[in-house]
C-alpha cells in the first residue's frame, strides 16, 4: 500500500508544522534541508517561519524503496557552533537516516540546539521520531515531486 500525498496535504503540513514549531517558541538561526528530498519542505518552511539562512546537506540512503547505507556526499562548510538548527526532510520511514544526520551534524558543527522536522513518518517503522512532522502513515509515502521516482503510483 502507498499514501500519496497531494500538494495541498503539503501545505497543511507545512502550516501545521510551523504552528508546533511557533508553540514550542523554537527559533532557528539556520534551516537545513537534506538534499534531494528535503529541498521542497526546506523552501516552504524557510517561506512560512520567515529563516533567511538556508543551508543544504545532500545525502542519500535509498533506491527506491529499498533502504542502503547511507552515503553523504555534501557537507556545508560554515560556522554552526552554538547556532540553533532545524533539519529539514520530507519523510521518516525507519529514522536511520535522521538519526545519522543528527549525529553528524551535532559531532561536526557542535549548535546549541538542533531540531529536526518532517513532512511525514511511518508510524510502522519509525524508531528515530522528528521533532516535529504533521503526516503519519503506516504505508510507503510518496510525494508529488517524486513522479520520475515512482511512476506506478501517479
């Protein structure tokens, strides 16, 4: 089974994840957003919480819906420390990926404060949570961008 998310789903989400971020009164300095997935999110949320320091880290940990190691193949060089980040992805299916982000950038740039957000989870599988998400499944989720990716779904 798969949910497909339309594009208005994504903007309730987006919505719906500024307003738990607002609540918690989490200002970001930076918004990262994983490349090639996260970049969609990463805008709208850069949009609607009004961050002008937007940054990309590019990683990949799946083919297609098959989990792999995962590779990280772009870092941003800058300053982070003590900097208050929100990371940014499209989905968490089992949260390996996250979590291993999480660490590398907790280890690399050393920020006050990271947070991570998600337009979706799999609540099934997941076992690494995002702080903050809005859409949870207990299917495969695939998103409007990811036609070229998953053609039998659209």
């Amino acid at each position: 089974m798969v949910k497909k998310i339309s594009w208005d789903d994504i903007e309730g989400a987006v919505e719906n994840i500024a307003r738990q971020i607002k609540k918690e009164k989490f200002e970001a300095d930076y918004i990262i957003g994983i490349a090639s997935g996260g970049i969609v999110p990463l805008g709208l949320l850069a949009k609607k919480l009004q961050l002008k320091n937007i940054l990309t880290l590019t990683a990949r940990s799946y083919a297609g819906e098959k989990q792999e190691e995962l590779k990280v193949t772009y870092l941003p060089e800058v300053d982070l420390q003590g900097k208050k980040i929100l990371l940014v992805d499209e989905l968490v299916d089992s949260g390996q990926t996250l979590e291993k982000i999480t660490k590398i950038i907790l280890e690399k740039y050393q920020p006050s404060q990271l947070k991570t957000a998600t337009l979706a989870i799999n609540k099934q599988n997941c076992k690494f949570m995002p702080d903050f998400f809005s859409i949870a499944s207990e299917n495969w989720v695939v998103f409007p961008w990811e036609k070229e990716d998953f053609p039998q779904h659209f």
